[in-house]
C-alpha cells in the first residue's frame, strides 16, 4: 500500500513543479527597485487554468503526504 502512495506523491510533486514554473512571472523585486509597476489584472484562458491546476495539485499533493504518514494496517 505503501509504495503506491509514494510513486502517487513523486508524480505529483513532479508536476506540480513543472506547473509552477510554468506560470508566468511577474515584475518580483523589480518594483521595490525602480521597475515597471504593473496593474492588477485578472487570470484568463490558460493562465486561469494552470492556476487552478497548481491549486488542485498542491492539495492532492498535500493529501497524499498525509496518507503516507497514517500507520499501516496489514
């Protein structure tokens, strides 16, 4: 029961890093040092996707983790 749920949970944290860094970057410490501030805007299309995507996989992610810790019952 046990490998199973580490295989699950290497996949998984395999893609959530690549859905991660996917997304697309913002200005990050550029504001703080004279950069481009950009407006607040909205997710649309894809981007919107991957977001929720990155979300659903860090709880499953997270939910996995979890079930590895709970004792063995054979």
């Amino acid at each position: 029961m046990q490998t199973p749920l580490l295989l699950a949970q290497m996949i998984l944290a395999i893609a959530l890093m690549a859905a991660i860094l996917l997304q697309q970057r913002g200005t990050g410490l550029g504001g703080a040092f004279g950069g481009e501030v950009t407006a607040y805007r909205s997710r649309r299309g894809i981007e919107r996707t991957l977001f929720r995507l990155t979300i659903v996989l860090a709880t499953l992610f997270v939910a996995f983790s979890l079930l590895n810790l709970l004792p063995q019952t054979v």
